[in-house]
C-alpha cells in the first residue's frame, strides 16, 4: 500500500508555495514527492524578494524551474503573499489547465482555499511543518509533513552512519490503533476482511495527515503488522502478478468465567 492519492500521476498540478512560510531546505525532495501525485506543470512561489530572509530561496528557483512571484509587503502586519497567491489560484481554477493543487504552507490562512478549491472537484494536496493548525491540513485530501520528506532524505545521506541523524517519529498510539480498527470495520465483509487499499484510501479521508512514513514505515502493511491487533492476508489477483491483501481485525477472546 503506498502513501499516494487515487490520482493519476499524469494529471496536471498546480503547486503554488508560499515563500514566507515554509523552509528552503529539501525543496528538491518536497519536489520529488509532489511528482509521486501528479505532473506539476504550474510552479510557483510568493514572496517579497527583496527581504534578505527569502535569499536561500533565489540559488534553488532555477534548479527546480519555480517561478517567483514578487509581492511587495504594503502595510505592516498584512500578509500579502498569502491574497497574491488565493488569487491566483483561482485564476488557475478558472482556467481548467490542472485536475489538482498543491498548497505548500504551514499557515491556516489558506483554509478556506483548500476547501474551496475542493469544492470545484480539485484534489488538494497540502506540504507543510507540523507546526500546521489542524484546520489546514483536513481542509486538503492529503497533508505531508515536510519533516518526513526531509527524514527520508537523511535516512539516504546517512546508512553508513546510522546513529550521525536521530529524526523523532510519532509514537503508535491507542488512538491510531482505534482509528485503523474502525476503519477495517467499515470497510469489511461479512467474514471481517477489507482490502487493504480501500483501508489506506479511508483513512485519507478521515485523517488527511495521516502516513505510515510519520511513524517510521515506508507503508501501510509494515505499520499494521509491527501493531499485532490485525490478521494479514496475501490473495492471488487474477489481473497482475502482485498479490492483493487483505486485513481484518483479530478477534477478542473473553476469559471464560470460573465456576
């Protein structure tokens, strides 16, 4: 099961990045990940480009083909990089040229574009740091954190030298075990099975930041078999060589009572 949406990779996307908001570092590989859900023909970021802060930005712009996009801060305390770049996403909106967007902030200003970007049949990718407000990321139908893209990267740098990088990872919590429980449940059939890939493609819907990379597993079918609360099963699919899993919740038994 990979961590990728229902979208084919050859859609069109729009990535707009809000310069202001998000870290020069990795850019490279935060572009990497985007390819995985789509063709990112619109590449853009805003930003006031005459603020020494965006200077790490200007050196990557080239190498990666991101258009800057100038917005001048008018008045302080205002963010106008966030109106210059809502606008232009609905300018891209209404120009039917993309199938999808990807939204790269940690600001919680670009809610109300997520959503209404879903609203128009757009599939909203979302990349930011964890320190992202929740309504952001359920606004989108996928949130990555960009400290995964960037505990991916160091994992690679560093397999000669394993204890150099210590990237922290959420803990499986009771709450993450319930949330997949339930989904399983929704999903199965009478004898309790579900089809793992409609298992992952729920839990995006439920939890749109949720990803088996955020608690140390590259995919969905390590992460449930390290939690030991589920039965795995590999079935033959009559259309491909790969087989098709399965999951289904394993049985509690009660303790028999004492007489």
């Amino acid at each position: 099961m990979s961590n990728t949406l229902n979208m084919n990779t050859n859609s069109n996307l729009a990535v707009l990045i809000d310069g202001d908001n998000i870290p020069s570092a990795h850019v490279k590989e935060m572009m990497e990940e985007i390819a995985k859900y789509g063709n990112p023909t619109i590449k853009r970021i805003y930003g006031d480009w005459t603020s020494p802060h965006l200077s790490k930005w200007k050196n990557l712009l080239l190498e990666n083909a991101i258009t800057p996009i100038q917005q001048y801060a008018y008045t302080t305390g205002k963010n106008a990089t966030d109106s210059a770049m809502i606008i232009d996403a609905m300018d891209i909106l209404y120009s039917e040229k993309v199938n999808g967007f990807c939204l790269v902030s940690s600001d919680s200003d670009f809610t109300k574009l997520a959503t209404r970007l879903r609203e128009a049949g757009m599939q909203v990718i979302g990349i930011g740091e964890k320190k992202t407000p929740n309504p952001f990321i359920v606004a989108c139908d996928k949130f990555i954190y960009i400290e995964i893209i960037r505990k991916q990267t160091e994992k690679k740098e560093n397999l000669s030298q394993k204890d150099n990088v210590k990237v922290s990872i959420d803990n499986i919590t009771p709450k993450v075990i319930l949330l997949i429980s339930t989904t399983i449940s929704d999903l199965s059939d009478e004898e309790g099975w579900a089809f793992l890939g409609d298992v992952g493609s729920l839990l995006q819907k439920k939890q749109p930041n949720f990803d088996s990379r955020n608690y140390g597993f590259e995919k969905l079918t390590p992460l449930i078999k390290s939690i030991g609360n589920f039965e795995i099963e590999q079935r033959v699919n009559p259309k491909s060589k790969n087989k098709l899993i399965f999951v289904k919740n394993k049985e509690k038994h009660s303790p028999k009572s004492k007489n």
